[in-house]
C-alpha cells in the first residue's frame, strides 16, 4: 500500500511542467505552441532564452531527484526507488494536469539517476555535456546517456535495472521523431 502511493505521488509531481510554469512566470509564449511544441528545456531554450530553459531543467531535474530523495529518506528499497522515478518520468512525460502531453523526460530522468545511483547519474550528464559539445544535438545526447544507463546498472546495482531500461525505452520512445531527423540528418542542432 505505501509503495502505490510513493507510485501515484511520483507520478503527481512528474506531471508538474517546469517548461509551462517558467514560460508563465516569465511571460514567454507556451512551448508547446513554439518550435518543436516540446515541454522542455531544448525547446523552452529556442524559443525563450538560456534563463527560461535553464530554470525548466532545475526544475525538471529536481523533481525526479526530490521524489527519489525523499523516498530513500524514507528507507524504500533500491529497486522500488527505480520504479518510483519510472512513476515520475511517465507523469513527466504523460501529466494527468495536461491532457497527457509533456516532455521527453530527459533532465527529469537525469535528476532520478544522479539521485538513486550517483555514479550512473554522473556519467549521463557527462555523457550528455560531452555529446552536446561535440554534435551540438541535445537529442543524440539524450539517447546517448540515457540509453547507457540500464546497461551501467546491470553492473553496478541489477536491482534497479529493470527500471531503468523502462525508463530509457519512455525517453526513446518520446524521441522518435528526433531519430527519425537524425537518420535523415535533419535534426535541429543547440
């Protein structure tokens, strides 16, 4: 029973958009109706500056780190802690509060690893950091980090492994289109 309600809690949260909330706060255009009608930080950056796409991934990052934080604190274990960042990735990028249209999931899928498993967490923001420096395509990025994550897992915690493949199969699956472009070579670049 806790452990449904650390699940629907999760996913509450993950509902939150910090691309709606800064733009609102900032007065900046919705960012589902601008460039590429994402929720997230690469979009809310085109099309409302570095400040307004740098508080959306404060804000996305911390909600998937403070979900995983406080049930740590709370002494769930390893592997739920897995499938409560699961939770609030698909609240992230499915939020009951908008009609079941969010992001990709991205820095919200970083703040969980950084939060569950530092390691893991470290290496896709480097890995991200790295790629976007070097392409200058925050989706390849994206893929890159995440994708590695549940194989890094396997090694060094298995418990949460299966969570963690499910969330990079959320974060590849909200990013069709961007492979799709980048097959093509038509993918907008940062």
């Amino acid at each position: 029973m806790v452990f449904a309600i650390w699940l629907c809690g999760a996913y509450l949260v993950g509902s939150l958009s910090f691309a709606l909330l800064c733009s609102k706060w900032l007065s900046l255009p919705d960012p589902r109706e601008q460039g590429s009608h994402n929720p997230g930080a690469t979009n809310v950056l085109r099309t409302g500056g570095k400040k307004a796409a740098m508080l959306t991934l404060i804000g996305d990052m911390l909600k998937g780190a403070l979900v995983v934080f406080a049930a740590k604190w709370s002494g769930v274990a390893i592997n739920q802690l897995g499938w409560i960042g699961f939770a609030t990735v698909l609240g992230h990028a499915f939020p009951v509060y908008h009609r079941f249209k969010g992001g990709k999931g991205v820095a919200t899928t970083i703040g969980i690893l950084l939060a569950a498993t530092p390691v893991i967490g470290a290496v896709a923001v480097v890995l991200w950091v790295v790629i976007v420096k070097a392409t200058r395509y925050s989706s390849l990025a994206a893929l890159v980090s995440i994708g590695l994550s549940p194989v890094q897992s396997w090694f060094l915690v298995p418990e949460i492994a299966p969570a963690y493949m499910l969330l990079a199969l959320v974060v590849f699956h909200r990013h069709r289109e961007n492979i799709t472009r980048l097959q093509t070579g038509t993918e907008n670049k940062v």
